[in-house]
C-alpha cells in the first residue's frame, strides 16, 4: 500500500528556540540538536544541552517512537528515538514525527526517509540559496510505502545488520590505518640517518 506520510504521522515543527538553544543549568528540558544526531540513527544523548522551556504553553516533549526529521542543511535524513532517557525537545530545525497509524513501525519509515527515492524527492524539494531546507507541506507530501508489518520488520533487521556491518569495517579500517602508522613511525625512528 502506498501513501503519504501526512495520511500516516503527524508532522510538528520543532521548538521554536530563537536563535541558538540557550544553556541553563538545572532547566527543565534538554535540546535535541542537529550535532547530536547522525544518519546511522544515533543519538549522542549526553551531549544534550541543558534549557528552560516555558511549559504554559503547549510543549511537544519528544517520546520513544518518535521520529526526527533534519529540515536543514546538506543532508535529509530521519532517526527513530528507541529511547528518550531525560525530559527533551528538538530544536527548530527538525521536524517531529509521531506515527498514527497502527500499521507502520517509526524504524521502518525512518528507513525509508533515508533511502534512495525519498532522498531523490527531498533533494528535488529543497528550498533556499545559503541553506538548503525542506518546508512542511513538502516532507508532508512525501511519498511512503507501507508494506506489512512482518515485511517492515525485515526490513528494519535487515537494515540494522547493514549498520552494524558498517560500523564494524570502518572500525576495521581505523585499526589497519593505526597499525600502517605505527609502522612508519617504527620505520623511521629506526633509520640511522636521522640520528
């Protein structure tokens, strides 16, 4: 079955910081930023910044399940929040995403934003000269595929796989580059001409 995510998830903007989040210690709220995200679905949850968020107003305190969309910049992408380990928000620049309908997991459809055809009609969609965005009514017309929940299922192992394969030949690479150093430095301090 194919949609839109509007039809599937409703899409909110993010708290509206003016400018940069400002720091307060013992605030009420931590601020979910574009640094402490990246593509893989990571989340650098200690890195958050403490904040005040004036909770009179109605606040979207971000929940397990949720997905955050990066609205600005180079890159596009989505993470789903398994965890939420403290009282937090995102920032301006994402989008909140918070599925409501039972028949799409938040892993799946934050794998499908970070794929290839979503990726195409994002990139297709930007807007701006300086810094590149994508405006709600876009991302709320985007295209989603929504197959069985066992298929999505798959598919997000699947996928988890791949990551955590990833992860294991860059680690393999980083240690193959240390050992090469090692060896030139050992090299050269062992040369008798640079005594």
């Amino acid at each position: 079955m194919n949609s839109t995510l509007k039809r599937l998830v409703s899409v909110q903007a993010g708290h509206p910081f003016r400018g940069r989040v400002p720091q307060v210690k013992g605030g009420n709220a931590f601020a979910l930023q574009m640094r402490d995200v990246n593509p893989h679905g990571e989340v650098a949850w200690d890195g958050l910044v403490q904040t005040q968020v004036d909770n009179t107003k109605a606040v979207q305190w971000l929940e397990p399940g949720d997905v955050v969309f990066v609205a600005r910049g180079a890159r596009n992408y989505a993470v789903c929040l398994r965890e939420v380990p403290k009282p937090s928000v995102c920032s301006q620049y994402f989008f909140l995403l918070r599925i409501k309908s039972p028949t799409l997991l938040p892993e799946f459809l934050a794998w499908q934003i970070n794929r290839a055809p979503a990726q195409r009609y994002l990139a297709s969609n930007a807007e701006g000269s300086d810094q590149l965005s994508i405006r709600r009514p876009v991302l709320e017309a985007l295209p989603v595929a929504v197959p069985t929940i066992h298929q999505q299922q798959l598919i997000v192992a699947l996928a988890e796989t791949a990551v955590h394969e990833q992860q294991q030949l860059e680690a393999l690479i980083r240690n193959r580059q240390r050992q090469l150093d090692a060896l030139a430095l050992e090299l050269f301090s062992n040369d008798p001409s640079h005594d």
